[in-house]
C-alpha cells in the first residue's frame, strides 16, 4: 500500500522536478565546471 504513495505525484509534477534540478545542476557546474556544463544541457 505504501507503492500507491509514490503516485500521488502526478508525471507533470516529476518531470517538473527533474528539469529544475537539472538547470540547478547546470549553474552549479557552469560556475565551477564551465566545459563539463554542456554535457547537462545537452541531456
């Protein structure tokens, strides 16, 4: 039962969270990695 848990969010929501860590991800590369950067946007 705690499986159904897991649905509640909705795959808006995930996708929603997946692109906001991967821009979070980018800056924090494009300011200590800048040429390992475009490998994250890319994706």
């Amino acid at each position: 039962m705690r499986r159904d848990a897991a649905n509640d969010i909705s795959d808006s929501e995930k996708n929603a969270l997946i692109a906001h860590n991967k821009s979070t991800i980018s800056k924090l590369l494009s300011i200590n990695y800048p040429d390992i950067t475009f490998r994250y946007n890319g994706s």
